[in-house]
C-alpha cells in the first residue's frame, strides 16, 4: 500500500435535483464562477438507485473560498433555478490518500 499526506481541501455536496439534464446545464454554466472562486477538480456521482441524487465532489484552492462561493447569493439563485432541493455540504480536509 502506497500512502500520501497532503493539504487538499474538498468539498462533498448531495443535491437532490427535479431534473438531472436541467440541473447539469446550469452547473456546467456555472463552471467559470467556480474555477474562478478556487475549485481545481469535480467529480459527479449519483446513487445507483436514484440518477436525481447526485453527488459534487470537488478539490479546492481553500474551503474559505469554496464556503464564500457556494453561501453566495449568486450561487443560491443557481441552484433555485436548476430545482435543486435542500442541498447537504460536507467541508472536508483530506487526512491520508492510499493506492492498494
């Protein structure tokens, strides 16, 4: 097993969303305010039961700037318009990343 350390910053949102099509045409219109704001990477997911629930995970510059863009008002607004429904946010410090 082959471990690193190191001082990535993430965040883990599950938005439940109306529309999975419509959701992810206003997210990928939202690309530029986040790489802007400081997001490096996103990964989406959705559980395997339910393609409406779906997973962002994103690597940061810092969770101050990802806390700062996703409790804006610009970006609440967005999420009302994609029919996103009582998003859950995870701020999350990565500890110890390992291949097996």
């Amino acid at each position: 097993m082959t471990t690193t350390s190191r001082a990535a910053e993430y965040v883990l949102i599950v938005h439940e969303v109306e529309d999975y099509a419509k959701w992810k045409a206003i997210f990928d219109d939202a690309a530029t305010i986040r790489r802007e704001a400081g997001e490096i990477e996103y990964r989406l997911l959705a559980l395997d039961t339910d393609a409406n629930r779906v997973v962002h995970f994103s690597c940061w510059s810092s969770l101050s700037a990802a806390h700062a863009v996703f409790e804006s008002p610009e970006l609440v607004e967005i999420r009302r318009a994609a029919g996103v429904h009582a998003p859950e946010f995870l701020y999350l410090k990565e500890i110890e990343a390992g291949v097996l």
